[in-house]
C-alpha cells in the first residue's frame, strides 16, 4: 500500500500503527534526506522504517507469532555465541544502518567485527555508519520473496557485507550470500546448519529451529 506524504502531514501514530498492522507495509511516497529520515524517525521511535537510496520509506508492519519467534530465536542463538566469543558487536531488528549508497536498512540480525566497528563514526544516537560483516534475513509472512531477494544482492552485498542469510520458513529454504560468488540455496531444513564460516567462527544454526510451528 501506498500513501503520499511528507513527515509533516504523517498521520497520528496509533493510525499510521493500525493501518501497518491491517494492510502490512506502507510506503510513504514523499523522498527524505537522510537528515529527514533520522528525524521521522526519532518522532515515531516505536515504528520500524527503511529508506531507499532515492528516499522513498516503507514503514513496516509488526510481525506476527511464528515470525516473532523465529526472529527472536535467531538472534538469541547468535547472542549466545557472541557471549562466549565477545567478538566484535551484535545488533537485533530495531538497528537502522546509513549505508554508503545512502539508504537506511534495518536487518533481523547483523553483526559488526571490531574492525569495522573502528570506522564507524556515528555516535550513540546516530544511526551506525558502515556496513555490518553478517547479516541474517528471516521472511515473515508479509515479505515478498522477490523482494527480498533483491534486498539481500542490491544493498546487503551490493555494499559490502561479506555473509549474509536469508531463511525462508514457509518453503523451508535458505539462502547464503557470499561475496564474489554466487547464491547458495539449500533446500528442507530438517538435519541442515548454516555455518558462520570464517566470519562467525565456531557459529551453527540449526535450521530446524526456524521451522514452523504447527
């Protein structure tokens, strides 16, 4: 769905919450600067948003049970191996990265090396200004598989990120990008891992645990 507005005639937030919650994601068809964004941004904090590279904002819906679950289980794997490593720094699904094409993305999960954390100039209330080493996509059931697959090849390693993951619970796929090569599917996820590889060292998820439930 579409809507045409400026941050400045966005509706009341509880509206703008229940029309992402009855319609799925909205888009907002009034290009923002960068500078714009970050202040849409800071006015509805408890809204997830993107920003394309010509500043156009798709404003997310929340994510129902079984989507939830499996974002949440994901990131508790991989904070439950950061805890034992203490490597480089972890970010959840509310973490918005400017990155160097000039759009504003929102992964279910990244994960930043102490090597690129050191290049990262934004403060502790700015958005993190580099690109995340890893990054883990779950789709929920309002994502269009086309859409984001070109997520993953058109900004995640069109960018720069070296590993990134995209399950797909609802047809039991997952797909591995890696830079410089091509896409990886892996199909069923009974008795299947992804492997952190050397990005994520000692890191196994068990794609079981992205099943549906029943």
């Amino acid at each position: 769905h579409q809507f045409i507005m400026s941050a400045d005639t966005l509706p009341d937030i509880l509206t703008l919450e229940e029309l992402t919650r009855h319609y799925g994601p909205i888009t907002l068809h009034a290009p923002l600067s960068r500078t714009d964004f970050a202040t849409l941004a800071g006015r509805y904090p408890d809204l997830q948003m993107e920003r394309e590279v010509d500043g156009i904002v798709s404003v997310m819906s929340p994510v129902k049970k079984g989507s939830g679950r499996r974002e949440s289980t994901l990131f508790l794997l991989l904070g439950l191996w950061w805890h034992k490593h203490k490597q480089g720094e972890l970010y959840g699904s509310s973490t918005g990265f400017d990155l160097p094409d000039g759009s504003n993305k929102s992964p279910d999960v990244a994960w930043l090396s102490h090597a690129t954390m050191s290049i990262d100039t934004a403060t502790e209330e700015d958005f993190p200004r580099v690109v995340p080493d890893f990054v883990g996509e779950v789709r929920s059931s309002s994502d269009r598989l086309p859409k984001l697959k070109h997520k993953m090849t058109n900004t995640w390693m069109a960018n720069g990120v070296r590993l990134a993951w995209l399950i797909d619970p609802y047809e039991e796929k997952a797909y591995v990008y890696r830079q410089g090569q091509a896409v990886e599917e892996l199909s069923g996820f009974d008795d299947a891992f992804l492997s952190g590889e050397d990005i994520l060292p000692g890191f196994m998820l068990d794609l079981r645990e992205m099943k549906r439930g029943e």
